[in-house]
C-alpha cells in the first residue's frame, strides 16, 4: 500500500483515455491540481474508434461505473461535454510524453516533453478555413485508412481540446503557409517548437489503455493480403455514422457486404504469441454481429469458447434470437479464389468434425487485446515492474490499483484487458485513495 503523497503538489496522469481523464476529473473536483498529459493530439484514446460500447449501446466516451451498469441505472457522464478544458484544476497537455522521472522521497520530480501543435488551440475558432485551402491530402489513420483527411485537421469529430492540429510529417510549412495567411485569428505558427515541462509531483496514475494486437504475422487469416479482412475495431469504424462510410457497409470498391464471418481469439490464448484471454473480444464482436444483423447482412462467428460474464450473456442470447450463426472450431486459413475473386473461410466443425467451406464477403478478426505501445519505456522509466505479457501486473484483487513503487497507481486496461464499466470503476478506487492519503498527510502535520 503507498505512503501518503505530499499535500500540496499537483497530479500526474499518463494517459488521455477513459480512465486517465475520469481519475483526472474526480481528484479536480475534489479541488487537487491535475495535470493530465497524452501523447495524442485529443483526448479519448480507443473510445474513439469503438462508436458504441456495452453493455448500453451508448456512445463509448459516455460512461458509469460497472456496478451503476449491472443495474441497469444510476448516473451517466459524457465526457465531451465534461468541461475537461476549462477545469482550473486541470492542465491538459496533449502531444505530451514523460522522457525522465526521479523519485526523491515520496515525491517525482518529471520530466515532460510536448511535441507541437502548429495551432493555439486557445485562439483556434474552428471557421475551417485552414482545412478548407490545404493542399495536402493523406490517409486518415484515425478511420485505418479508408478516407484521408488534410495536413491540418480536426483529430477526431469531437476532439478535445476542439482545435485543429498540424501534421508535421505532411505539411510543406513555409513551402506553401496557405493556412496562416487565411486564419482569421492568427492562430497557426508553423515557427512552434517543442517544448519541455520541469514539475514535481506526489502521485503518478498510470492509465496508457491498450493497443489492438496486429495479425499480419498470422499469415493463415489473410490480414493485410486481402482487403476484406479486417479487425473489430477496424469494423467499429465501419458501422459509425462519422466513420469514413459514413455507417454505409461497403466493400473499398464501394460494393455492398452481403455476408460477414467473425473469426475469434486472434492472436489470443495462442501460446506462440499471447496465450492470455482478452476478456472482452467476445462480447464486443457479439455487439457488432447484432449491429450487422440488424442491417440485414449474414453473419457467421466462429469460437473456441463464448466468455461474456456478467450481464454480457445478453448479447450471446440476443445474437441467437436475431439469427447469427455460431460455429464452433478451428479456422484453419482464409483463401481468395482466383477464378470468383471470392474470399473463403476454412474452419474445422468440432460437433460435426466437419472441414467447412465459409464462402464471404468480409471477414472480422477478434485480435488480442494488447499493452500499448512505450509501455515499457514507461516502466523503465519510472523502475515499474510489468508481467509475462507487457502489463502492469494485477494480483486478482477486483480494485487492485497499486504498483512496486509508493504512489504510482495504475487503473484501466493499463493493468489488463477489461471493459469500459470496469476501468472507471478501478479508476475511482485510484482518485479515492489518492485522496485518503493526501487527507491523511494532513491530518498528521
């Protein structure tokens, strides 16, 4: 358990995802000075992407405990409509990494170093014109790029802070200033350097979320040989009304999908590569199937096992009723026929110990849910231990929010994969016992 944190000093959050920006907000309510450093350009981390999340349906960036969830009521929070930018006990610092920490007692003193904007987001107005006269035009990673977006652009639809961003990888700067010369606020300075922040805190939260695991390796499921293989995230993107479709479902040819196969625990519980559960894969793939289904398209998932704990066992039922069909077995290839151009599912039936023939349109992989890129500069950094698989470790324990090191916690699937309920449930065990201690210094000076 930690030691008291020094009263006084402010905290540090890494990570601008579900977690981080809950725990950033409780502890500013509480009156605690934040500040909350991502190294995106908008806040939201894989919320982003997911468009809807469950057990609600809901928009993913609108969140509740699990335990207001399991009972179907109880409080909601949007965080685009948090105010997170305008809090004066929150500093917000996107494009933002730690590159050096020292422990000096109970406290730490960091070092922050935030890579430019090109745009005041204080002075940006959103009039669009930067946009609007770019010339470059590059893919979106934000869609997987399936549209593009210009050099200068708005993170995402509701990007917090709402200001657009430069590219500094695609723009031409001086070359071409277009964007400078029609901004009515003289918002944009291509001339912006990066920058270091020096600051000593009393608690570090680690709350870095996770990456989705890429199959490429995995050459039997086609990933990245054939367009119609995809992830689940990729498909969240798909089905978003704001995603690059527009939530039409279509093939890059621009060809209606008639017919989806899902193919589960991708690169999970495989003991080449991570031979952990995901925990969550099941459940979100069964929310898309019925997404689809809904659509009226054809929707085939294949498993090993169905895990949706909880409540979650909903989704398994009403995907039934609503007419998906599950196949147990294993996906032993994904081929295209070169004569109809067709792409082709091979998966062996274990209750028939048939070799079928899965003829699609689409094929969705459940990847494995992964730790997030420079976790381990992190805990190199900051002397963290991490376990087998590239995560903070868990002990089990339903709210274990505690690291090796005295008042660095972690929340969120930083830890572990686990759903959006849950990590705002450990991320306000983290705000309460960063309080309990400061309330405690307090007590015994």
């Amino acid at each position: 358990m930690s030691e008291p944190s020094t009263s006084g000093l402010p905290i540090i959050v890494i990570g601008g995802g579900i977690a981080g920006i809950h725990v950033a907000q409780e502890l500013a309510d509480f009156g605690i000075q934040v500040y909350l450093i991502e190294k995106e350009p908008t806040l939201g981390g894989k919320a982003l992407q997911l468009f809807r999340f469950f057990p609600t349906d809901d928009c993913a960036l609108c969140v509740s405990s699990s335990d207001r969830l399991f009972s179907r009521g109880g409080f909601r929070k949007c965080f685009y409509r948090c105010g997170i930018t305008e809090h004066p006990n929150i500093r917000l610092l996107t494009q933002t990494k730690l590159v050096a920490a020292e422990k000096l007692n109970k406290e730490f003193k960091v070092l922050l170093e935030r890579n430019p904007r090109f745009v005041d987001e204080k002075k940006c107005i959103m009039c669009d014109k930067c946009r609007d006269i770019c010339p470059v035009e590059v893919p979106n990673p934000l869609n997987f790029n399936l549209d593009t977006r210009k050099a200068v652009y708005l993170p995402a639809s509701q990007a917090i802070p709402y200001s657009y961003v430069i590219d500094p990888n695609t723009c031409l700067f001086e070359e071409c200033a277009k964007c400078v010369e029609v901004c009515p606020t003289n918002a944009i300075d291509l001339k912006e350097e990066r920058s270091t922040i020096e600051e000593t805190f009393g608690s570090i939260v680690i709350a870095t979320g996770f990456e989705e695991f890429d199959p490429s390796p995995l050459k039997e499921y086609g990933y990245g040989i054939f367009d119609e293989v995809i992830t689940q995230v990729e498909l969240a993107r798909l089905v978003d009304p704001q995603g690059p479709t527009k939530g039409k479902f279509l093939k890059k040819d621009g060809t209606p999908i008639k017919k989806v196969t899902m193919l589960q625990c991708v690169g999970s519980r495989d003991k080449r590569l991570n031979s952990y559960c995901s925990s969550i894969c099941c459940t979100y793939a069964l929310k898309h199937a019925i997404l689809l289904r809904e659509q009226g398209l054809d929707v085939t998932l294949t498993y090993m096992d169905i895990r949706t704990p909880f409540i979650y066992e909903d989704y398994f039922s009403h995907a039934r009723d609503e007419g998906v069909k599950f196949i147990k077995g294993r996906v032993s290839n994904v081929e295209r026929d070169p004569l109809t151009e067709k792409v082709h599912v091979y998966v062996s039936d274990i209750q028939t110990e048939e070799l079928l023939d899965l003829e699609t349109d689409l094929v969705v992989l459940s990847a494995a849910l992964v730790s997030s890129k420079g976790t381990n500069q992190l805990a190199e950094l900051l002397g963290l231990e991490l376990d087998d698989y590239g995560f903070f470790p868990s002990n089990g324990a339903k709210e274990d929010i505690y690291t090796n090191i005295n008042n660095v916690y972690v929340c969120g699937a930083a830890q572990e994969p686990k759903d959006i309920p849950s990590s705002i449930e450990q991320a306000n065990a983290v705000s309460m016992a960063i309080l309990r201690r400061i309330a405690l210094y307090r007590k015994v000076m």
